[in-house]
C-alpha cells in the first residue's frame, strides 16, 4: 500500500510540474481539460489515481510533448500494475490490463505461444485465464468477461492494432480442437478490419529470432510481458527498442490479407481432422 502511495504522490508531482511548466493554474487547467478543479487537485496531491479519460483531457490541454507524455505513461502503468496486484484476483488483473488497452491509440502485440487477448473468442479467453492454475470459479469467469469486453475497442476509430502471431502460437489449443475453428474464424473476421494489421508467421518461414516470450508495446512507451505470475512492464529505452525490432523482424516474414486467411484455413483443416480423429 505504502509503495502505491509514493506512486501517486510521484504522479502527482509530476503534474504540477507539468502545469506549471506551461503558465496555468489548477482552476485553469480544469477548465481546459473540462473536469472538476477538486479533481485536478486530488490528483495533484496524490489522492486519486485518474480515469484513462481524465488523463487523455490532461494530456491534451497541457500539450505535452513525447517525451512528457512518456514519463506520464510509465507512470500510470506502475500504478494500474500496483492496484491490480492489492485488488488480487484474475479479475482485478483483467481491469487492469483493459483500462490500459483504452488508453491506448497504438499497440502492438506479438504472440509466439497463444492468442492475443484481444483477440480471443469467449470460450478461448476462459480457458485463457484459468487453465493450468489453480483459481475461484467466478473469479475465472468475470476475468474473461472482462478480457472479452475490453476488445470493443478493436472496432473504435482513431485507435491502431498491429498483431503478429507464430504459427505455434496459433496451433496451441486449449480445451479441445474444435473450438479452435471458432477461433479462426475470429481471427479471419478481425483480418478484415481497416485499422488492424494481423500477420501470422508461418512455419516453413526461418524464424528471425527466438521467439522466447510474447510482449505488448503500447503508444511506443510501454512493452508488456505477460508471465505465469504477472505481467512485467518494461520502459527502459533499450527494453523498448529491442521489443519493436523483433516485432518489426518478425512482422516482415508473416503473411497477411487473403494468404493469412488461406493459412487459417489450412490450419482450420487440420483441426478439424484432429477434432475427428479424437472424437472430438
């Protein structure tokens, strides 16, 4: 609790700072961003961790610039990773993770062992957060609720998605094959989508790297590495820099457009033989 305080007063500082550096009071500053003055105030003084809303109306009237809106960002990402972990629960995690996606404009998700969270149909996402651990029922159950609900913003203009997927992380299946076909079909229809870019790297391509783990790099600020313990939010500089050329590496040997969803439908194919084969 202690070190979720610190973040906050940490916030808070720095947005005083930030406000000051551009000449505006607190009142000033409320009337620009068009929120309440005792809010800008809480968050001042490290008594209130703001909404992804409250923050975009900040950042735009204070007009930060990158490297502000950076230092901003790393910030907020601490905290939400903090009050996911003292809220505990899949569910509170889940809060976590979609709060951050909202107040993104820009991600990029590489997955080289399952499918991207926003991109799993129901009955994957639930086997998603629970399978191989030992969890409550409900809590399971709300997590993927969220998990599910938190992809809306796929279909929401002024945001870019770009996902590059392994062919294994693709051919994983959790539960069963033929919810697997599902899920392709989930993954042809977001194919489709003007403002996302889905690839899948097949497996006759020379992987560029080991793909040792899967990451989320948000707004170029922050990379996220989801473990079987918690996520690891990366913001170094060098972390980042790593992050989008093995993206970008692996985004040059993937397949797109009608060739992806020529590719899901071999891969359809063999599930569905697979599905027989188990009785499935």
């Amino acid at each position: 609790m202690e070190e979720r305080r610190d973040r906050l007063r940490e916030l808070g500082e720095l947005l005083r700072r930030l406000r000051k550096g551009v000449g505006l009071t607190g009142k000033e500053l409320a009337e620009r961003a068009g929120v309440a003055q005792p809010t800008i105030s809480r968050m001042e003084t490290g008594q209130l961790l703001p909404t992804p809303e409250t923050v975009e109306r900040v950042a735009a009237a204070l007009q930060l610039d990158q490297d502000a809106r950076r230092e901003l960002d790393t910030l907020l990402a601490r905290l939400r990773d903090e009050v996911s972990r003292l809220r505990g629960g899949l569910a509170g995690r889940e809060a976590a993770n979609a709060a951050r996606v909202r107040s993104s404009k820009w991600i990029a998700v590489f997955s080289s062992a399952m499918i991207p969270a926003l991109l799993q149909t129901a009955e994957y996402a639930r086997l998603a957060v629970a399978i191989g651990r030992d969890v409550d029922e409900d809590d399971a159950a709300k997590a993927a609720a969220i998990r599910v609900d938190a992809q809306a913003v796929l279909f929401e203009e002024g945001r870019r998605f770009a996902f590059v997927l392994t062919e294994g992380a693709v051919r994983t299946w959790p539960g069963s094959p033929s919810l697997m076909l599902a899920q392709l079909d989930r993954l042809a229809q977001v194919s489709t989508l003007p403002h996302v870019r889905l690839g899948v790297v097949p497996w006759k391509v020379e992987a560029p790297a080991f793909p040792l783990h899967g990451f989320t790099v948000f707004d170029g600020s922050v990379s996220v590495v989801e473990s079987l313990t918690g996520d690891l939010t990366l913001t170094e500089a060098g972390e980042l820099s790593a992050h989008e050329e093995a993206f970008g590496a692996f985004a040059d040997g993937a397949v797109y457009g009608d060739d992806l969803r020529a590719l899901l439908g071999e891969i359809g194919a063999d599930f569905r033989k697979l599905a027989k084969q188990l009785g499935d």
